[in-house]
C-alpha cells in the first residue's frame, strides 16, 4: 500500500467530505503493515498541515507587525 492507494477515492470535490470518508473507512481488510503505512500517512498530512498553519501564522503576525493588527 503506497500513498497514492491511500488517497484513491478521497477527493476534496464540492460537497464531500474527505475526513468523514476517511473515518467511515473499514479498516478489518488491512493488515498490520498497511495500517502501519496508514498511520505514517496520516502522521506526515499531519505534520504538513501543522507546517501550513505555522507559516500562515508567522506571514499574518509579519503583516499584523507591518500594518497593525485589523481586528475590530
């Protein structure tokens, strides 16, 4: 199982939601390699979102700091 057999089917089209398809996923079929393979997979999304997030977060503090904070 590659990554690319794992997010077969997981689309983010309009209306579909890929975490609910996700968590509705039989895991009884797998083995105990491939749920480890899973696992990683979801270890390294999750790593890349937090990675996301935390630079959003420094280029809103890095304008927040240039042009003042918005927020009303």
């Amino acid at each position: 199982m590659d990554e690319d057999d794992f997010t077969t089917g997981f689309t983010a089209a309009k209306g579909d939601d890929v975490l609910a398809q996700l968590a509705k996923t039989d895991l009884d079929p797998l083995s105990i390699d491939e749920l480890n393979e899973r696992v990683a997979a979801l270890k390294a999304e999750i790593t890349r979102c937090e990675a996301h997030r935390d630079n959003a977060s420094s280029h809103r503090l890095a304008a927040e700091a240039l042009f003042g904070n918005k927020k009303s």
